[in-house]
C-alpha cells in the first residue's frame, strides 16, 4: 500500500514539473521535483527496512 502512495506522488511530482514548465513557473517546478525526490526516497526506505 505504501508503494502506491509513492507512486502517486511521483505522478503528483511529473505533473507538477509539467505543468510549472508550461506555466514558466520556477516554483511549480521545484515543489514538483522534491516531491519525486522526496517519494523514491521514500519507497526505497521503506524497501530496506522489510528485508
């Protein structure tokens, strides 16, 4: 389940990118990355810490 919380948020993420680049907005953009970032660290704590 934790996983597609993380997938969503990568989406959330890319979405964000997108569209702040659309918008030539330099904010949008970096909310959007830290939150992928932010995800995939997320998910690749969480995979540790079961094995």
């Amino acid at each position: 389940m934790r996983y597609v919380v993380a997938i969503a948020a990568v989406a959330l993420g890319i979405a964000a990118v997108v569209y702040g680049g659309a918008d030539d907005s330099p904010g949008l953009q970096l909310i959007g990355a830290l939150l992928v970032v932010g995800a995939i660290a997320f998910a690749v704590r969480t995979a540790r810490r079961r094995t």
